[in-house]
C-alpha cells in the first residue's frame, strides 16, 4: 500500500510543470526501483515485483491529467 502511495506522488509529479519527477522519486528512495524498471522492462519477475509502485505511478499519472484539465478548463472562463 506504501508503495502505490508513493507511485501516485511520482506520478503527480510527471504531470505539474515545474515539478521534478526523478527528484520526488529519489526523496522516497524510489529512484533505483524506477532504474530497475525502465532498465530491464521485458524481465517479467522485475516488473512483478514493482506492480504497486508501476501501478501507482499510472494512476498518478491520470489524476493529475484530471486535475491539470480541470483547472485549465476554469482558467478560461
């Protein structure tokens, strides 16, 4: 649970401009999982075991979309 914790933080942070991702994920000692990860992609027992944190990220990633288009869409009214 920590780890999808985490994974939504990194991944809110690839979206906000101005917000390094890479340093939010080496203030959660999560940087060498993310190497790990993009390094060896096709190891599937890599992957396995960083499903949370991948998964995380992803849903991260899609709430900070919602969140970046919904205040954009208020910035124009």
């Amino acid at each position: 649970m920590k780890r999808l914790l985490i994974g939504i933080i990194i991944g809110i942070s690839y979206v906000i401009p101005g917000v390094c991702s890479v340093t939010t994920a080496k203030s959660f000692n999560a940087y060498e999982n993310l190497l790990e990860i993009f390094s060896n992609f096709y190891n599937l027992r890599i992957i396995k075991r960083n499903i949370l944190l991948i998964t995380g990220i992803i849903i991260g990633i899609l709430i900070g979309l919602i969140m970046f288009i919904a205040l954009s869409d208020n910035l124009w009214i």
